[in-house]
C-alpha cells in the first residue's frame, strides 16, 4: 500500500496497520481525495475574500493575510469533514437521530460558508453585470440622499425665501431711483417755472433800470415758482421716505434669509458630500447589497448566481455524497464492533455492581432486622420484670420494719432484679456496637431468708426504696 493510499485514509481519520488489506480501504481512499478537493476549494474561495478584505494592507501584507485566509479555510473543512465521515463510519447506532442532527449542521455550515465566501467570488463570475449595476446603484443613492437632505435642511424652502427677499429689494430700488410720472412732471414744471423767471429778469435788466425793481416787479412770479418747487420736493419726499423704511427693513430681512439659506446649503452639501464619499468607498463589486439588488432586479444574472452557486455547493458536499454512495467501511466496522463490544462489557459489569449493591443492602437491612429483634427481646423480658415487680410491690412506710420471711424474701429478689436490670442495659450497650447472637437470661433463683425461732434476719443493707 502506497503512501499516497495511506495519506488519503489518514485524512478520513482512520489507521492503517500491517493487517489492512488493500480492498479495506478503496472507498476510504476515494472519500480522502473527495474532501482534499473541497479543503482546495475553500482554500481559493478564503483566500480570495482575504485578497479583497486587506485591500488597504500594503502588497506584502496583503499576500500574508490572503494566505492565512487560505490556510484558515482548509483547516475548517479538514476538520469538520473528517469528524464527521469517521463518526459515521464508526458508529454503533448506524440509524441513529444523531447522525442526522450532525449531516444536517455539517449542510448548514458548507451553505453559510459558502455564502460568505461567494460574496468575493461571484463577482469575478458576475463582473460585468456588478460593474454596470455598482453606478446605477450609487447614482440611485445619490439622488436618494439629495432628497433627504433637500426635506431635512429645508434647503428649497430657504433659497425660495431669500429669493422673495432679494426681489423685494430689488423692487424697492427700482422704485426708488424711478420717480413718478406726477412728481417728475412736477420736477419740470418747477423747473421750467423758474427758467422763464430768470429770462424776464435778464431780459428786463439794462444799463437805467434798477434791479430792485426789476425783482419787485417780478416778486409775484418768483413766488409761484418757489411754491411749485416746494410742492414738488415735498411731493418727492412723501414717495420717498416709505420706500426708504420698507427697503431697510427687506435689507435686514435678507441678511436673515440669506445666512439661513447659507448655512442650510452648507450642511446639505457637507452631508451630500459625505454620502458620497461612503457609497464610492464601500459600496463596490463584492459588496453584499450590490449582489442582492443585482439577483432581485436582473433575471439573467440570477439565473447565473443560482447555476454557480449550485455547482459550488455540489463539489464542497461531494465528501459526503461519496459517503453515502459507498457506505461503512470496513475499517469503520471493525471499530465499530470493538466500540460495541466494550459497551457490553461496561454494561455487564455496571449490572454486575449494581446486583452487588443490592446483596449488600439486602444483608446489611438483614443484620439490622436481627438486632431490632433482639433488642425487642430484651425489652419485653425487661417490661416482663417490672410487672412481676409492680405485683410484688407493697407499701414499704407500713412494712419497713416487718420481719418476716415473706417480707424478706420481696426485698432480696426486688435487690436481684435491680442487678439484673443493670447488667443487661450494660450488655444492649455492647451488642448495639458489636453485633453479637443474643444469649439467653439466666433464671433468678429467689432466696429464702433464714428463719428464726428468736430473732428475725435483717438485711437492711441490700434493701432498695421503690
């Protein structure tokens, strides 16, 4: 077996040894090559997300992070794929829900996987119809931005304002550099009343006339003249002085509507600005929205989004179709049947301890039953005692000194029991901390006092008060 074969096997995470056979491991040889091809895939698949994620790492950089990318992707699906074709090639329970829970999250994983990825790799398959969308895309964003800013500075309804303030102004001067067709009529008048004033005085002026008399003579036309004039200055001043104030105030008015409408053009262009420095930065060929809006809005490139992505998830998931076609190894068996054989030895021997358990509880309750019992025993000749002594009992204030042999003989075994009862208290004690067969109580065998013919026989000395 050559080390190729054995490499392969090595991946799928089964051992050869000297007693493999070759025809034990065609199948696992095959699922090794299988997940080598999709390790190869998603190696290509994270390296180019890595290429385009350090785009702003300089060139070096660049390549080392692309590589690492690389390295991270085939070590994920080294890994999950060869834990899971060894779990299934060497379980027990080969139709166990287990094995489904596990070939369902292995499946969510190559699809989340292989979505996150295919947003780097698609667009080298979709660049054409991602470039074209890119700038409609952000044109559409643009204008949306515009819009928004427009309604929230308020931009049209200023500049309107300012505009209506700057023609009012513009209003205001025209009329004031325009006099009236009244008042100018009455300018020349004046003015015309006063030229004809001054050519009777010249023609009236010679060398014998005086000028006194000249002007007493057309005192009367001067006067006219200076009233016209005055009529018409006052005329001039009442038309005047309104437009003067109305155009004050449309000055002021403007500087309001003008810096308003400065200031709201400003932030408008500010934000603009900004809006469109981030959708030329971030929104670009392997952007996420690009590649959704471009599949929802373009039937042809969805039709090619889906045919690619089917591919690519049918060679990532051909390890585990190559499992299911091939089925257990017998590699897989093996270990298996070792498995199972140890779990029956684990079985036995826990059922082994278990009945065990139970002699042991049942002997140990056993043993505890049989000192109850003799416990029990002893009680009962105890209580037994004290009846045959509560018989016995007489009044001991009327018969204390009664001498007679029948009264004797009560005190002497009443003194008996009292050292019996004591002894075997002392002997419960012992057996309560070592077990012992119970032995049987001795008869008391009462004494019978001496009898007398003189004297009675006192034993005061041994008598107890009840």
């Amino acid at each position: 077996m050559n080390l190729f074969t054995r490499a392969m096997v090595a991946i799928t995470g089964h051992h050869i040894d000297k007693g493999t056979e070759p025809e034990d491991v065609g199948g696992l040889s095959k699922i090794g090559l299988s997940i080598c091809f999709a390790a190869f895939l998603a190696a290509i698949q994270f390296g180019i997300a890595g290429w385009y994620l350090g785009e702003n790492f300089d060139p070096d950089t660049r390549v080392i992070f692309a590589a690492v990318t690389a390295i991270i992707g085939t070590c994920i699906v080294l890994i999950i794929d060869r834990n899971f074709i060894y779990a299934a090639d060497t379980r027990a329970d080969t139709g166990g829900v287990l094995t489904y829970i596990y070939l369902a999250i292995r499946v969510f994983l190559i699809l989340a996987i292989s979505s996150l990825s295919s947003q780097f790799t698609l667009p080298l398959l979709l660049k054409s119809e991602l470039g074209i969308h890119v700038q409609d895309l952000k044109d559409e964003r643009y204008d949306t931005a515009k819009d928004r800013y427009t309604n929230k500075y308020e931009v049209k309804e200023k500049v309107g304002s300012e505009q209506e303030v700057a023609a009012q102004v513009n209003k205001l001067k025209t009329e004031i550099a325009t006099v009236p067709p009244a008042i100018a009529r009455q300018k020349v008048l004046a003015e015309q009343c006063m030229r004809d004033y001054k050519k009777k005085i010249n023609a009236s002026i010679g060398p014998d006339i005086d000028e006194n008399d000249v002007a007493n003579l057309y005192a009367k036309d001067k006067s006219d003249c200076e009233r016209q004039d005055a009529n018409y200055k006052e005329a001039y001043r009442t038309y005047l002085e309104p437009k003067k104030t109305a155009l004050v105030a449309s000055e002021e008015a403007y500087g309001l509507a003008h810096e308003d409408a400065t200031k709201a053009k400003t932030l408008f262009k500010t934000d603009l600005q900004r809006a469109d420095e981030n959708n030329n930065m971030y929104l670009s060929v392997a952007s996420a929205d690009v590649m959704w809006s471009l599949i929802r809005n373009n039937p042809g490139a969805r039709a090619k989004y889906i045919m690619i992505t089917v591919v690519q998830l049918v060679l990532e998931l051909m390890p585990l179709l190559l499992k299911s076609l091939l089925g257990r190894s017998p590699l897989g068996i093996r270990v298996a049947m070792r498995g199972q054989l140890m779990q029956q030895k684990y079985e036995e021997a826990e059922h082994e301890y278990s009945l065990n358990y139970i002699v042991r509880t049942g002997q140990a309750g056993k043993a505890k039953n049989e000192q109850t019992k003799h416990d029990l025993t002893d009680q009962i000749a105890i209580q037994e005692m004290k009846n045959q002594l509560m018989a016995l009992k007489v009044d001991t204030r009327k018969k204390f000194f009664d001498f007679s042999p029948a009264s004797q003989s009560t005190v002497h075994f009443r003194n008996m029991y009292n050292n019996q009862e004591a002894m075997n208290s002392a002997a419960s004690m012992q057996r309560t901390q070592t077990p012992q067969p119970a032995q049987p109580m001795a008869p008391i065998k009462p004494t019978q006092p001496a009898a007398s013919n003189d004297q009675p026989h006192f034993n005061l000395g041994n008598y107890v008060m009840p």
